[in-house]
C-alpha cells in the first residue's frame, strides 16, 4: 500500500526523495480525510502498529502524524484502538528530538482528555499494565506521564482496576522517596494515586467489593518487599496500607499474611533508623495483637505464642 511505502521512504537519507514523500505524504492523508467513511481502520491499525516501535525519529514522526491526523477527525473513533498503540507511543516519548517528543506528549493529552470526556470509549484494563510498566521508566517524562494517566484511570474508574493494585504499588511507593526539586512532580503523583487507591477500600461504597477483588496475596509480597531495604516515606506508606489491611479484613490477613510479616516487622521495622517508621511499625504489631483476640480471627495461638517470643528476642 502507499502508506506502507511511504513509512519507508520518509526515512531516505536523499533529501529530493524525503521531499517527494513529504508531499505524496499530505495528498494522501487529504484522501483519507475526504473518504473517511470509507476509511477502514481494522486494516489501517494492524499497519500503525507494526511501525510504531520504529527507533528512526522520522519514522516516528511519520506514524504519529499519521495518528494525529486521524484522530481530529469526528467521525473516526481512534480511541477504541488505544490499547494496541499505547506502549509505542509511551516509548517514541524518549525520542532525541524535542519535537517528536512535544508531538507525542501532544497526542497523548488529546487521547486522555477523550478518555475522561467518556470512560467508556475504550478498555481502560487493556492499558494499566502498559502504564504501571512505563511508570517505572528511568525517563522522567516518561514515568509522569504514566503516574498522570494511572492516577486518572483511577479516578474514572477505580474499581474496576483494583485487581491492579499490587502492580500500581511496585510503580508508585518507590516514587514516595524522591526528593529532589526536579522530581517533585512525579512525587506529588504518586502520592494522589496512593491516596486514592486508599479512599477505595476505607470510604467508598464498594469496600467490601473492593477489599475482595484487591488480590491480597500479590499485594501482601509487594508491601512486605517495600518493607525492607526502601526509604522511610516508602516503608511508612507500605506499613499504613499494612494496618489497613489488617483493621479491614483481619481473619485473611491473620491467617495467611501474619507469619511472613513478623520477621521484618520485628527485625527490620523496629530496628529502623527512623522513629516514624518505628512508631508505624508499632501501630501495625498492635493491629495484629488486637486482631488475634478479634471474635472469628484466624490467628490461631500457636501463631500468638511465636510472635510473643519473637518479640522478647528483641
């Protein structure tokens, strides 16, 4: 087809031949703009994608142009296709050319302004592991623009991706520490995810629900991960969900996630070099206590007599 010709041509070195495909290029798209009821996406999408994870720049540029011209146009719905181009377009963002990078940073915010306009144009679920992926970048534009887009998901619709949630935490709590001015940004991020993450199983009308479709075995590895060798603010963070947890539905918490917690409570928590962890440390041991003379709890005595003994050997 002449798009896939062109996707090739754009990136001859021979300026004459960059210039012939520039101009064939914006005949090509006046077609389709002027045809699009006849435009079929399902064989447009598959071509987009095969090209999108490109590394040359004009490549890039050649796909998101393409991508963007589309998308002004009201009567294709290129939302609906999100989910199989997110992750190229999340990586053409670390792209060395300034302008490729404000394109897709452009079209990004087009597509998520479209999204929070109607929730329910696309799957959101599809694109939440891409996001908490790229949410772990090392590149600072990368990593805030998945923090901005999972905390707005989370907002839209919470609930139904708190299956997520121990994937949003590996993203999210190390972000808690940083500390430098340049960073301040995807801090303050992670901290409105977290919170709102919380505010889904303490007050919404779901909690219950919510609390039961949380995974807690893979949420539980997470936390208790964070509860070693990680800075103060990420440590606090994982303990305050801790006692959460333990407060909300303590006879699953007790019977199953107890016994792997009382070693890094006990030796690593309250050996913290901080006192606030220490303190937090104490309210979540606390929590667990209380839970064991909790009616129906299923920390059992054998586990109550271990964690004593645990605690003397301090």
């Amino acid at each position: 087809s002449l798009f896939v010709s062109l996707s090739r041509l754009v990136t001859d070195p021979d300026q004459a031949v960059k210039n012939g495909s520039e101009l064939l290029d914006r005949m090509l798209k006046d077609i389709v703009i002027e045809s699009n009821a006849t435009f079929d996406l399902n064989v447009f999408i598959p071509l987009v994608r095969e090209r999108i994870f490109a590394k040359n720049s004009f490549a890039r540029q050649f796909i998101i142009s393409w991508i963007s011209v589309l998308n002004t146009v009201p009567e294709i719905n290129m939302v609906i296709y999100l989910p199989e181009i997110l992750l190229g377009l999340y990586q053409i963002l670390e792209d060395p050319m300034p302008e490729i990078q404000r394109m897709c940073e452009s079209l990004l915010t087009q597509f998520l302004k479209m999204i929070k306009a109607d929730p329910t144009v696309t799957d959101l679920s599809q694109m939440v592991n891409v996001l908490i992926v790229q949410a772990q970048s090392s590149n600072v534009l990368i990593q805030y623009t998945a923090l901005i887009w999972l905390k707005e998901f989370i907002q839209l619709s919470g609930e139904s991706l708190i299956g997520f949630s121990s994937g949003i935490f590996t993203a999210v709590l190390p972000c808690l520490s940083f500390e430098s001015e340049s960073k301040k940004h995807i801090k303050d991020c992670a901290i409105a995810i977290n919170a709102n993450l919380l505010e889904l199983v303490s007050t919404s009308e779901n909690k219950e629900k919510n609390l039961n479709a949380m995974e807690l075995d893979s949420v539980m590895e997470v936390l208790r991960q964070y509860l070693i060798h990680s800075s103060v603010p990420t440590k606090i963070a994982a303990l305050k969900w801790v006692h959460h947890l333990f407060t909300e539905v303590h006879d699953e918490m007790s019977r199953k996630h107890a016994k792997n917690l009382f070693p890094v409570l006990l030796r690593d928590c309250l050996s913290d070099s901080s006192d606030e962890v220490v303190l937090q440390a104490i309210v979540v041991l606390a929590e667990i206590v209380n839970s064991a003379t909790a009616s129906g709890s299923g920390f059992d005595q054998r586990q109550y007599r271990h964690f004593l003994m645990e605690l003397l050997t301090l």
